[in-house]
C-alpha cells in the first residue's frame, strides 16, 4: 500500500470531527504551500511577463 493510498484509508475512517479538523488543517496548509510557490516565481522573475501585460492591457 502506497502512502497516499494509506492516508485515504485514514480519511474515510475518520469521525466527523476529526475530518472537520483535518479539512481546516489541510486548507490552510496548501494555502501556505500557494503563497510559496508564488512568492518563490515572482523572485525568479517567472511572473514578470504576465505583470508586463497586465500593466499593458491597463
């Protein structure tokens, strides 16, 4: 069994409560992964072109 398939087992067995729990935690841990995979681009320059269009079209 694979660690993701393990980890589905744990969610379909968890109680209401503990999913609710986990739901929030996971929302806002990806959140948190997001902000750093864009915070990482925008000072590799990876946005740059985009924001230089945007700036254009306005």
């Amino acid at each position: 069994m694979s660690a993701v398939e393990h980890i589905e087992d744990e969610i379909r067995n968890m109680s209401p409560e503990e999913l609710a729990r986990f739901r929030k935690w996971f929302l806002e841990f990806d959140s948190r992964q997001w902000d750093e995979e864009i915070e990482q681009d925008a000072k590799a320059g990876n946005l740059d072109k985009i924001a230089e269009k945007a700036i254009q079209s306005y």
